[in-house]
C-alpha cells in the first residue's frame, strides 16, 4: 500500500454531487470539495493535489476555464472534466486550453470513475508534470479571435527548426486545404500529404511522423479511428484535428481516446496554423525526449471495432486508389502495374506495425 | 361575444379577440391579417364600369352618326326641292317670256298688216284730221297725288280728256275706222286696239271711252315711240273686247311703233291687246304638271331619305348590339381567366400560408427541442449523484448484513435465556466477527446517501412539472393562468439553455389571473427570453417582472445585450426578420410571439436602445381576455 492515498479535489455548484463523490472516493482517496471555483482554487494553494475533476456549468465561471487556470497554478495535477452537457464549444476549449486529460458525463459510473481517477493519481505522481507552454498556447486561443491581417502576421514567432527525422502528415482530401498549409508553413516544413486513409497508414509506417493535422473524415471516411488508434501505440505523435462538423460526441472520443493536442473548428485562420503547429512540435519534443511524459496523454483504449473496421476500410482505399489507377498510387507500388497483392501485403504489415494487431 | 374595446398608450385598440386556441397563430395571418383583395368583386365591377362607358361613348357617337346622317340628308333634301322649285318657277317664266315675245312679235306683224291695211287710207288722215284739237289746255292741268302719295290726273283732267275723246270721235270719217277695225280684228285673238298720235293722245280705240287719254307718260307709249315695242301680260277680270265684255282673261298688251310704209319714221303709236288666256292656262298646266312632278321626286327623295335614315339607324343599334356582345363576351371570358387567376392566387396564398404556419410549428418544435435537449441534460446531474449514491448504499448495506445478523442473534438469544447470563465462546466469535468492519458512522452517511436521493427525485420531479407545466399537453387550452407561475417554469427551463455567464433575475408582482390560451403564453415567454440571451455576448442579465398596468398584467424582459440598432427595430417583428446566422435563427420568434399577444387582445412593445440592452413588454388584457376566453 502506498504511503498516501490520491489527494483529490471536486468541484461542483451542486453540493449533492460532491457529496456524492466524497462517498463515492472516500475509501480510496483524500477527497476535498468545493462548490465554487473561489474556495477550488484557494484549496488548491493549500495542497497539492494529483487530480482535479471539476463540473463544466457553474455559475460565474465554466468549468474549462477553472481547469485552465488549474492548468496553470498546479500543472502535476491531471485535470478531469465532469459535465452533464454535450456542450460542443465547452468540448473544444477543454481540448485546447485546458487540456483534460479525461472527459466524463454524468452520470458517471460509480465503478469507472474511481479507476479512472486512481489512474489520473498514479500518472500524476510518476509522470513528470508538463509545465504548459503558456505564451504559445495562450496565444494561438487568442488569435483566434484576433482579426487576421499584417499586425497578425509580422509578430509570428519563427517556426522551430525541424530536427532530422521529423515530418508532418496531413491528412486530407482537399487541395486547397494542402496548398494553404503548405503557404504557411513554408518549404523548410517538410509536411507529407496523405488523401486518403492508405495514404496515411502508409505514412505513417513509412517514416518518422512527429505531427499529423488531419480532418475528421476523408470523403465520407471517419479518420478519427486512425488517431485513436495510432496514439494507443504511438502517443509520442502529437495530433492536431481540424473539422467543420460539429459532434460533440466526436470530440468527446478524441479527447478520451485520442488524446487530440488540438481541435480547430474550420475555417480557421492561417497564421493559426502556424502557431498550432509550432507548440505541436514542441509538445511532440518533449514526449519524444522524456518517455515518461507519454503516461500523462495516455488514451482509454479504443474498442476493438475500431480496430477491424478501420483495417476494412484501408483496405478498401488501398484497393480502390491501386484499381483506379490513380497518380498517387505510385506511391506503393514501385512502378510495378500489378501491385494489388503486394500492396495489401505491405500496408497491412504497415497496419500490424502501427496498431499491433 | 362581446366586443370590449380597451385603450392602451402603446397599444392599438383593438376588438378582443377569441383567445382561440388552435389558431392564434393562424388566425394573425388568416382574416385578421391585411385586408384581403377581392379580386373578382373589383375586376367585375371595374370592367363592368368600363364596358358600360364604352359601350355608352360608341352609342352616343352612333346617334351623333344618325342626326349628322339625318341632317345631310336634310340638307339635300331642301336644296332638291329649293332646285326643283327654281327650274319650275324659270320654266314658268322662261315660257311667259316665249309666250310675251312669240305674241309680241305677231302684234309686230300684225301693227305692220294694220298699218298697210289701214294707216295710209284711214289712219293718217283720220290723225291728221285730229291733230287742230288742242289739248294743252288738258295737259297744263294739275295732277294731284292721290292716297298713295301717286301722282294721277284729277277728275277735271280726265274729263278734260274725254272731252277731247267726244271732239274726236265727232270727227267725220270715225264711223268708217271704227267698222274697219271691227271687222279686221273679228273672229281674231285681239280683244282691243288703240291709236295714239304723236302727242300721245289716243285717237282711237276699240273701246270707245278710253279715246282722247292721254299716254304722255305711258312707258310703253314712251318705248314704242322710240322704236322699241314693248309688250305686257296682264290678267283682267272684266275687259271690253270688240265682241262685247269678256271675264277673266289673260291680255297681252303691246305698245307697237306704226311706220309710214316703205320708211322707218314712226308716225303714230298702236296698242294692241291679245288674248293669251288659252295658251296662259296651257302654260300654266304645264308648270303645274312639272310642279306635280317635282313634288313627286321631291316625295321620292324624302322616302328615300327617311329610309336611308332607317337603314342608318337600324345599322347602327346593330353596331351598339353587336359591340355589347363582343364586351359581354370579352367580359365573360375575362372573367372566367380572372376567376381561375384568382382561384390560383387563393390557392398559392393558402399554400403559403400553410407553408408559414408548418414553419411556425417548426420553429415551435425546434425551440422545444433546444430545451428539452437542455432539460435532458439537466437531469443528469440529480440523476448522476442520485444513481451514485444508491449504487453506494447498496454497497454500504452488504457491509451492513453480518452485523445486523449478529444483533438479531444476540438479541434472539437474550430474550430466550431465562438466566441472566449468556456464554459467549470469544474464540469462534471473533473469527465469525472478522469480517464486520462497519462503523456507526457508516449507518448515517447512508442515511445521508438516501437523503440526497430523495433530494435528487425531488429536483427531477419539480423539472418534470416544470415541464409539465410548460407544454400543458394535460390541461384545457384554454383556462384561468397564473402568468407569474408560468413565467417561473419558463424561466426554470430556459436556464437550461441560457449559458450560466447570463444570471436571470426574476420580479414578480401582484397580479390577478386571466383566462387565456397558456401553452401559447408560455411560447412567447420562451421566445422573449432566448432572444434575451441570445443577445447577451458574455456576461450579462435578463431581468424577467411583472406588474398589473391599467387593466393589463404586463410583462417585461428586459436584458443587457446588444440592444436593438433604430434602423432594423421597426422590422424585428416581421416574419422571416432575422439577425441571425441560418440555423440559429428563422426570424418567426417575435411575429409568433405578437400573434399570439394579438390574439389575446393584447400586444408586445420593445424599447431599446443600441448597446444598452432591450426590454420587451407583453401586456395581456384582464377583463376583456376573460370574458372572450370565457365566451370562446
Ligand atoms: N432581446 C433582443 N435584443 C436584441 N435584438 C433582438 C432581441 N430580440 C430580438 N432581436 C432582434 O430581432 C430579430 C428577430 O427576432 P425573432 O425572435 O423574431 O427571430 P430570431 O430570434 O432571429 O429567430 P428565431 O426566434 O426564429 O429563432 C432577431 O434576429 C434580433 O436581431
Ligand atoms: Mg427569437
């Protein structure tokens, strides 16, 4: 047995619900309560806490909001967000300014929850904290509001040099999406360019990837499993998700599963991107460097569904880019006109490699 | 039902209307909307107008036709008959003149034939013998003017004259002349004939008296003693011809120059009368018979004329009946066009307004369903700690079942030993005994556990009559309302859609109950109040009051947002008008929301001002409603 137990910390306008929880982790935890964000944060001056799960609606102020500044005053602490709503906007400012690590409705489960928070304990006490890179974050939420013009751009700080061996891949099927990217970051970025979900499997297993920036589908296909997936294996690749399509239950697995670095809400602003991309890499540098890191974006593991019918529909990409004929196909078969077998056998090695299945 | 008209600054007067419940909204866009267009009542009346005014001008220009028609032909008319009476009145003249000079010219002959016969041997010593006799004496007597102001001979002159007469005729060698002249001119057309001399003075005549006149100022006297003959028609009732007195002839009278023979010197003067009656009446049937004729043609033309004027005016009553058929047969198919013109428009109005009235509904459903997604999602809080805590307690209550055996074992056992002591073999107890880690405590934190459930069920129980009180799908449409408990499950909803950075303050005053169609209030309510915090960018506060207001409960919500721009406020209330983004908003919020104030008798005002928030005003009427909603 440890020589402490998880010192935890609930915050909830509803006295119930933290009654609740106290009940509900008492056994297993050193629970504190608040039912606002004023007594939260003062607690919080007073210990040092491993988790802090807070509700998203509460008056005066939300709860993304208290688990930024949370972020801030007390980065050791793994931050969980408890809502009762499938608040989209909420959603989207906890991935990028809070960066909970778990998002849980109510009503919970009263057997999960307690794994999950002894979890969220055990990574906050062996994994290094990440002390957020502020400015940088702070800085890509707030010129998403700012108008884009020449101001926006001439204080753009300059992208960190790419070490050898790290690539961007994006993943998408519009080339105006591809040529924008492409303007922004400039040609010392070396970004690959993947158009559909073979495309990217075979990136992915071809080379280093540090990032990848994707959308949520490509053409009617959802991507998401591919990140869910390739972070459960691989969480040292950082990923950026942009999407037009407002799902909130999308969101939702690409936080718990994914552990998405960002979502972007299309359109968006290019000098965005580049301040996106930029703290990217910089989040991918750290997990690459310090292993240890990693267990703090541990992802809940996707189904094993997931798994099947996203090998299904690689294939099924794979197969109709090599029958069509396709320029691009090229790229998996080595000149060779007869590259169906071949290229099914390569990518779902690639498929074994990435996902381990 | 009665009709109260009520006033209100503000407000419009207005009848109260039935608080009819299926169509308030309806019912703002049916009958009570714009005044209809009645589109065949005033294309009928229009065009009916107009044909009758055409068909009114083409008949007075066809009568106008008709008299000018009438008048030219009256015109040619008078001149053929003015024609017809000139070529008679100059065929007339043109024969009397025939007639005069045929006549004259034979006295011409005939004064020749005489004076051969009779001026050499009888005449010129006759005159001769005549000439002594003075009648100077005669002459230089006075003429008097008679009544006439007409200067004629006095009495004494002409007997003067006469006296001169007698001396002639005492002439010798009278007798002989006289049976000359008789005899030659018997059985002839010449009724009279006289001699004068040179001095004028009648030598001879047939008829005796006249003899010894004086002709001095006679103009034919005068013309034919120049040389020139000069003849003269003339009608005489009663004239002494040779063979006695004749009645009613018709004389020519010609005064003839008598020439010594075989010379042109004019040595006496003759008169010589004729008797034209016969040819007169000749000429004069003639005439009459032209006449006859003219009048005749005249007759003719007239009839013609008048059946012209028949054809005329029967041609044109055929043009006005012909024109009235072509109109009513424009007019008819006109009107069937019109008519399925306006069966059309009708149709596609009551397609729109269908159209409208599914999109009301929709935008009804889509509202509803916002809250009842925020309703579902506020109920998972009492659900999540009501759930947990059972779910605990249950758990808690295992914990609790070895020691409760344990108790109801010893207290079995001490109420069936009848001594006072019981053996307890602590060794087999306390392993028994291991497994009990329960504390008192534990007992109430689970009865503390289930108090919170039961706070929870509480919390979902008042969301459910919040609900319930909401929609009141249950209740009679319409029915005595308490607006403030209204507003109170409006508000306790719409806080599950409003973000929590909007506070909502609620101010309810004393107001009485109205009748009224609730469902419906409560829609405005929700609209008002969304609005409000739609228009609320991050921090801000709906104030939500209501007071009684000279017979009106009204109701305010007034917020901090953005406020409503002058420029749009007049249109706000339009159907469709939305500032929104698609998705968000249709823009039929307000026009529902007042239709159904209208619909109440009442009506909702707005008072903004831009970037200090707007306040809207609901004022529903209290007596009036009532007693429509009763009659309703
Ligand atoms: N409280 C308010 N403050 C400022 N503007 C308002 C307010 N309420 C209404 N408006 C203006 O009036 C417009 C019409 O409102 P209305 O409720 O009819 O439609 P909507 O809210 O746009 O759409 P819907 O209600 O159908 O979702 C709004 O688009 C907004 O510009
Ligand atoms: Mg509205």
């Amino acid at each position: 047995m440890e020589a402490t137990k998880g010192r935890v910390l609930c915050v909830d306008d509803e006295p119930h619900v933290v009654r609740a929880l106290q009940w509900l982790l008492r056994k297993d935890f050193e629970v504190h309560a608040a039912t606002n964000a004023a007594d939260a944060l003062r607690l919080l001056t007073q210990f040092d806490f491993d988790v802090v799960m807070s509700d998203q609606r509460m008056p005066g102020i939300t709860g993304v909001e208290f688990l930024r500044d949370v972020r801030r005053a007390a980065p050791r602490a793994m931050r969980i967000l408890l809502t009762g709503y499938s608040d989209l906007d909420a959603m989207v400012r906890s991935v990028n300014e809070s960066e909970v690590y778990r998002f849980v409705t109510k009503p919970w489960n009263i057997r999960e929850l307690p794994l999950l928070v002894a979890e969220a304990v055990e990574i906050a006490r062996q994994a290094p904290a990440v002390v957020p890179d502020a400015d940088v974050a702070q800085e890509a939420v707030d010129s998403l509001a700012a108008p884009v013009g020449p101001g926006a751009v001439s204080h753009r700080p300059t992208l960190v040099a790419m070490r050898a061996g790290e690539s961007i891949l994006l993943i998408d099927d519009d080339e105006g999406v591809r040529r924008s990217m492409h303007d922004v970051l400039g040609a010392d970025v070396r970004v690959r360019h993947a158009g559909n979900l073979a495309e990217a499997v075979h990136a992915l297993d071809d080379g280093a990837v540090s990032v990848v920036i994707s959308d949520v589908r490509v053409g009617a296909v959802d991507v998401t499993r591919l990140i869910r997936l390739m972070k459960q294996k691989h969480p040292e690749v950082v990923t950026v998700v942009f999407s037009g399509v407002k799902d909130a239950q999308v969101v939702m697995d690409l936080i718990n599963q994914g552990q998405v670095y960002r979502f972007i809400p299309k359109p968006f602003k290019p000098g965005f991107i580049r301040l996106i991309v930029d703290s990217a890499l910089r989040r991918h540098r750290q997990l690459a460097d310090t292993p240890e890191v990693r267990r703090r974006f541990q992802v809940q593991a996707a189904g094993e569904e997931a798994k099947v019918s996203l090998l299904r529909d690689v294939e099924r990409a794979a197969l109709a880019f090599a029958g069509g004929g396709a320029p691009g196909a090229g790229a998996f078969a080595d000149g060779g006109t007869d590259a169906g077998p071949g290229l099914l056998g390569r990518l779902s090695g690639g498929f074994r490699r990435l996902f381990g299945a | 039902m009665s009709a109260v008209a009520m006033r209100l600054p503000g407000l419009a007067k207005r009848d109260a209307a039935p608080v009819d419940p299926d169509a308030a909204v309806a019912k703002a866009h049916g009958p009570s909307g714009p005044a209809k267009f009645r589109l065949i009542r005033y294309f009928a009346i229009a065009s009916l107008v107009a044909f009758a005014v055409v068909a009114g001008v083409f008949a007075v220009f066809e009568l106008k036709q008709g008299d000018f028609f009438r008048e030219v032909q009256d015109r040619e008319g008078a001149f053929f008959s003015l024609t017809q009476d000139q070529f008679v009145k100059k065929q007339e003249e043109a024969a009397l003149r025939d007639l005069l000079s045929i006549h004259e010219a034979g006295n011409v002959n005939l004064t020749r034939l005489f004076a051969n016969a009779l001026w050499e041997r009888d005449f010129a010593p006759f005159v001769a013998k005549a000439a002594p006799i003075s009648v100077d004496h005669c002459r230089a007597m006075e003429d008097v003017k008679d009544a006439k102001g007409k200067s004629a001979a006095p009495p004494e002159k002409k007997a003067c004259f006469a006296e001169v007469g007698k001396r002639i005729m005492a002439l010798p060698g009278f007798r002989e002349i006289d049976a000359k002249v008789i005899d030659s001119m018997k059985k002839t057309s010449v009724f009279k004939v006289k001699v004068f001399d040179l001095r004028g003075i009648t030598i001879y005549s047939s008829e005796h008296a006249q003899i010894g006149e004086d002709k001095l100022f006679n103009a034919g006297w005068k013309k034919a003693l120049a040389g020139t003959p000069a003849s003269e028609l003339t009608h005489r009732d009663k004239f002494s011809a040779f063979e006695g007195v004749v009645e009613n002839r018709d004389l020519i009278s010609s005064y003839l120059p008598v020439l010594a023979p075989g010379s042109n010197r004019i040595v006496g003067v003759f008169e010589v009368y004729s008797d034209v009656t016969p040819f007169l009446a000749q000429i004069r049937d003639t005439s009459r018979q032209i006449k006859v004729g003219a009048d005749a043609n005249r007759q003719k033309v007239r009839l013609v004329s008048e059946e012209n004027q028949r054809k005329v005016d029967e041609a044109a009553s055929v043009q006005v009946a012909a024109l009235l058929a072509v109109l009513a047969a424009l007019f008819g198919v006109l009107f069937v066009i019109v008519r399925r013109a306006d069966r059309i428009i009708e149709s596609q109005a009551e397609d729109r307004e269908h159209a409208h009235q599914q999109l009301a509904q929709s935008e009804k459903m889509a509202a509803l369903g916002q809250m009842v997604a925020g309703v579902a999602h506020q109920l998972n809080t009492p659900l999540g700690f009501s759930k947990n805590n059972v779910a605990l307690a249950i758990d808690q209550l295992g914990q609790f079942e070895t020691p409760v055996k344990v108790a109801c074992k010893m207290s079995e056992l001490v109420r069936s030993t009848a001594g006072d002591r019981i053996v307890l073999d602590v060794g087999r107890a306390r392993a028994q005994l291991e497994g009990i880690n329960a504390s008192a405590d534990d007992v109430v934190a689970v009865r503390e556990m289930l108090g919170d459930v039961l706070t929870g069920i509480d919390q979902m129980s008042e969301l459910v009559v919040h609900m319930r009180d909401f929609t009141r799908l249950d209740r009679a449409r319409v029915s005595e309302f308490d607006v403030n408990e209204g507003l109170k499950s409006v508000v306790y909803l719409a806080r599950s859609v409003i973000p929590n950075s909007v506070e909502v303050t609620e101010a309810y005053g004393p107001i009485p109950q109205i009748v009224c169609t609730p469902s419906q209030l409560n829609q405005i309510f929700l609209n008002l109040i969304i609005n409000a915090s739609q228009a609320i960018e991050g921090d801000g506060r709906i104030t939500v009051s209501t007071r009684e207001e000279r017979g009106f409960v009204r109701i305010d919500v007034a917020d901090t947002g953005s406020g409503i721009d002058p420029a749009i406020a007049e249109r706000i209330f339009e159907p469709y008008f939305t500032t929104k983004p698609e998705g968000v908003g249709t823009g039929l919020g307000l026009n529902i929301a007042r239709d159904i104030a209208r619909a109440h008798g009442g009506d909702i005002t707005v008072d903004s001002a831009p970037g200090h928030g707007a306040t809207f005003s609901v004022f529903l009427p209290i007596g009036s409603a009532a007693e429509a909603g009763r009659a309703a």
